[in-house]
C-alpha cells in the first residue's frame, strides 16, 4: 500500500486567495448512523479531524444538515481556525427517515449562518455553500442572499452546489462563485460540463462522493488493475485520477476512521502515469 506521508495534493487558491491542499475532507461521517445525532465514539471522531490536520488536510467540508449541526460543533470543538479552511452548506434537511430535503429562503439563510458560525466558532465563515438550488426561494434570490451575507462579513467566500452549467453562469451573474460542489468521481462523470466550466473560470471544483461510497461502477476492473501496478487501493487510485483530473478539483472523500483517512491522504502521493489515465478513461 502506497505510504502515509503529508497530503501531497498541490494547492488551489479558493476565491484566489485562501490557499489549500487539494486534497480535502468531507465531515459529513463525523455523525451517526444516517447522518443524524452525535457519533457512537465522539473522542474516535474529533481524533479524525486531529490526524488529518496532522497530516496538512487544510480544507475541510461539511453541512448545517450534518447531524443536524453536529458535525459542525465537532469541528468547532477541535478546530482552530487557523488549522483549516472550513466549508459548510446551508440549503438542506436533513430527517430520520434519511430523506434529503431542499429548503431555504433569504430569512432562512440569514438565520442558518448564525448557527452555523455559533457551532464553528468564528466571526465569519471561510466558504459559504447553497447545498441544493431546488430551495423554496428563487434561486437568484438565493445566491443574491448569499452574496449579501458576504457583504454583511459573515461570509468569507460563496459557492454552491448540485448546478449544471446554466446555473452555475446565473449565479456567478449575482455573486462571485468561488467553489462548485458537484457528485463526480472516476465512475460518474455526469457533471464533465460543470467541471469544465469551472476550469474556464477557474473557479475551485469539488467533487462529492469522490470514490463512489466504495461503488465505481464498470471502472472497477481498471482501477484494480491500475492499484496492483503501484500497490495501491483502487480507493487511492480514484483519489489520484481526481487530482490528476483537473487542477481545480478539491476532492474532499470523509471517513470516520482514522486508517481510512490515512489511506485517503496517502493518495495525494500516487503517480498516475499517462497509460494509467487512458486504461481508467477508457
């Protein structure tokens, strides 16, 4: 297995100025069951969030839905803020029942971002995501609230997520996008065009679910025969060709579990070679 050494990804400068490694992490797990209340070990948790800044993680991600607001406080409680740039969403609820639902309006995002900087602990938040598109405002209205909220200081930076292209130019016509967020990995290339809009306007792309939950679809043959070649996970290889992919792409793969994130970050390190690329793109 390629080893565990400092997160290797290269750096991006989200909104063009808060510098990060391009190998994130996405909080979401730090959680329990369902993404609902606080995790079965707490302490387990918050030693995740530790080892990774430990390891020059510098960018996590994570949601007011998470929990609701639990992963949020648990980055509070353990994160300084000078140790990462922190991104949270505001857009989505989250019920017992698993179910995402979109919702928001301007008063509901006014009121969101002062729990969400009570739970983190800051004065302002690094970056300030729109989680779905499909909330009960407008959505111009919506970025147009978003873009407020950073006038207003209590956000640093805006982005959003779940857009396709058209989307993505309607906001940036209201606010200056720093980041999208899209679901895209090595197996599901849906949002290819988001990405590539991203790359013209270089702007940072975060691509969720960046190894699939553990399912890369009909990729699996090459990413097992790509992992043997470098003595690799395919997990690590998915990571790798997601950094290689673009240079504004800012996987962000979550974990609950120390050696997972271990694993994750030891990605950062892995050389694809062209050949490589073209058995995975094939």
């Amino acid at each position: 297995m390629v080893e565990v050494n400092e997160n290797e990804s290269g750096t991006f400068d989200i909104g063009g100025e808060l510098t990060v490694n391009r190998l994130g992490y996405g909080a979401m797990r730090l959680t329990g069951e369902n993404i609902v209340g606080r995790p079965d070990d707490p302490e387990e948790a918050r030693e995740v969030l530790r080892r990774a800044v430990e390891l020059g993680v510098d960018f996590v991600d994570t949601a007011d839905s998470y929990g609701p607001g639990v992963s949020e406080r648990i980055i509070g409680e353990v994160l300084d803020p000078d140790d990462a740039v922190v991104a949270t969403k505001a857009g989505l609820l989250r019920n017992r029942g698993g179910e995402w639902i979109p919702h928001g309006g301007p008063d509901f995002f006014r009121n969101q971002v002062l729990c969400s900087l009570d739970r983190l602990g800051v004065d302002s938040i690094d970056l300030y995501q729109l989680h779905s598109p499909n909330v009960d405002a407008d959505f111009e209205e919506a970025v147009t609230t978003f873009g407020e909220l950073q006038d207003d200081g209590l956000v640093d930076h805006v982005g959003i997520s779940n857009v396709d292209v058209e989307q993505f130019e309607t906001a940036r016509d209201h606010v200056e996008v720093a980041t999208v967020q899209n679901e895209y990995n090595v197996g599901n290339r849906e949002h290819e065009d988001v990405l590539e809009a991203c790359e013209d306007a270089g702007v940072g792309f975060i691509p969720y679910f960046p190894i699939g939950g553990g399912d890369l679809g009909e990729t699996g043959e090459a990413l097992a025969s790509v992992a043997d070649d470098h003595g690799a996970t395919p997990r690590q290889v998915a990571l790798a060709w997601l950094l290689e992919r673009s240079p504004v792409t800012l996987p962000i793969p979550g974990t609950s579990s120390v050696d997972h994130l271990e694993e994750n970050v030891a990605a950062s390190g892995l050389d694809l070679s062209d050949e490589d690329v073209k058995r995975l793109d094939a």
